[in-house]
C-alpha cells in the first residue's frame, strides 16, 4: 500500500526522504515552505534539481504538498482572495519544480457571505490558477481538493460543494478530492459501520465521483460523529476507532488510493508517534486474496 506521513521540511526538501525511508514510508505530504507564513522561501534551480535527483532515486513513490492554512480561496475579502490565488499560482510552480505532481488544498471559508457566493469565489479562484501561465508551464501537476469538519462558515464539508465545485471548473481535469477521515466523520459521515461507510461513499460518489478522489488523509478523530471539529487522534486511538479504520484502509474503492498521516507526532509526550501509528495501519491492511 501507498502510506507515508506528513513530515517537516524543516532541515530541507531532501532530509524529509531520508527521515521518510528511515521510517519505512513510501509516501508522503510536505509544506512547501512555513506554513503560517505569506512568505515563501525561493526554490532555485539548484534545490529543485537535487530534490528531483533525490526523489528519484528514492523508495517514496508519492509525494503531495499541502498548501498553506492561510489561503482563502473563498474569501469576500478582495486582498485576501487575490494573495491567495497567487500563492496558489506559487505553490504550483514550487511543485512543477519540485517534480512533484499533486498539491492538496483547504478551499477555504465564506465568512458570513454565503455557501453559494463561496462556491462561485472558489470556482473562479480555480479557473484562475488552473488556466494561468504557470499552469500552463508545468501541466503535470493537479490541485486536490480537500473536504473539511465544518467549523464556522468553512467550504467543502459536504461532498456536494466539492461536486459542485468540481463541476465548474472549466478544466475538470487539473482538479481532483482529498478525502480527510478525521474531518469527514466530524462533519457527520459515518465510518464505523460496514453500511455507514457505504452510504458515505456512495453519497461520495453521486455528489462527487469516486474517480475524482485521489488521495486519502488517514486522521483518527479526538471528537465525535458531527461534532464538527477539527482536532485529529491517533489511528485507532480516537472517536472511529480500529475497527472504523480497518474498514477505510481494506475498502476496495480506497485500498490503492495513497494514505498519508497528519496525526500527532508524540505519543503520552514522547517523539516517535509516526512509527506507532505507520506500523499500526500496517497491521490493519489485509493483503488482496489473489
Ligand atoms: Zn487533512
Ligand atoms: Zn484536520
């Protein structure tokens, strides 16, 4: 299986291969720069050809950048709205250089203008960046959308704002979903159960489409089914449980998408988590019955 974690770049793009083989992953989510900041540091040519060297000849298969929390793709907020589609402009030039295929992306919150006014900011901020000349420079790489717990007036907890979403873009190919399991069952979609997962998946995709999802964030959940909040636990050790776990890691609609971890790097205040949490999913995956 495709699983890996999100790991720092804190001592550059190549020590978070080394730190993800030492780990046993083969997949892996990064920030491109420091994520609370609009700043980012620039990529030269050099650093951008020896992570790709590195990337090559590296056992990780699949890595994705996540976008910074700032970014408000649906903001009413013209100064925020227009930074934020030009740092995701940025974010696909840093991964055009990087070699690296898919960015995953928060689509942002309303704040107070309304679920419709976000969608058709969100569309259009889309459209922008998919179509700029940037894009069109490094065409590999695809934006992936990502659903969310639903606190406040964020966009994207229902799957049918994503599928509307998706829908408008005028090029629907560039895009596809992230689906964050932490932030689906916080915004009320069951997991546990052999049927709550099938009608999720289903609702999924009739809103959506399963072919548009790509990517999976593998996040146990610290509060309960629709509890609308956005705090993740340990695989197993939260709200959907092992057994809630089990069932997303073996669906036959899930089982080859790649999973990456964005659960707590310390267990009971000890480093290390990373490995608890990669073996523990290990254990979960059954190999296919050839
Ligand atoms: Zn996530
Ligand atoms: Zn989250």
């Amino acid at each position: 299986m495709l699983l890996g974690c999100h790991l720092s770049i804190g001592k550059g793009f190549p020590a978070a291969i080394d730190e993800a083989e030492s780990l046993g992953m083969n997949a892996i989510q990064i920030f491109s720069h420091n994520a609370s900041s609009w700043r980012m540091k620039e990529i030269t040519g050099e650093i951008a050809t020896a992570f790709r060297e590195r990337f090559a000849r590296s056992s990780v298969e699949f890595i994705v950048i996540h976008t910074m929390y700032l970014l408000n793709l649906a903001s009413p907020d013209d100064a925020l709205y227009e930074r934020s589609i030009i740092s995701l402009q940025e974010e696909i030039r840093r991964a055009g250089m990087l070699g690296i295929d898919q960015i995953v992306t928060h689509i942002g919150a309303h704040v107070g203008s309304g679920v419709e006014a976000g969608i058709a900011r969100i569309t259009s901020a889309l459209n922008r960046a998919l179509c700029s000349d940037i894009a069109r420079e490094y065409p590999s790489v695809r934006v992936l959308l990502e659903n969310t717990a639903g606190a406040g007036t964020t966009m994207g907890t229902k799957f049918s704002e994503l599928g509307e979403i998706i829908r408008n873009l005028s090029d629907p190919s560039r895009a596809g979903v992230c689906f964050d399991t932490c932030h689906a069952f916080a915004a009320g979609y069951e997991l546990r159960t052999s049927n709550g997962l099938a009608k999720t998946l289903d609702e999924f995709d009739s809103e959506i489409g399963l072919n548009h999802l790509e990517l999976i964030h593998l996040n146990d959940s610290k509060f309960p089914l629709g509890s609308r909040r956005d705090r993740h636990a340990h695989v197993g050790g939260g709200e959907i449980g092992i057994v809630g776990i089990s069932r997303v890691v073996n669906h036959p609609a899930l089982r080859d998408l790649p999973f990456i971890l964005e659960t707590p790097k310390e267990i009971d205040g000890k480093p290390g988590a990373d490995r608890v949490n990669l073996a523990q999913v290990r254990s979960l995956h059954k190999e296919k019955e050839e």
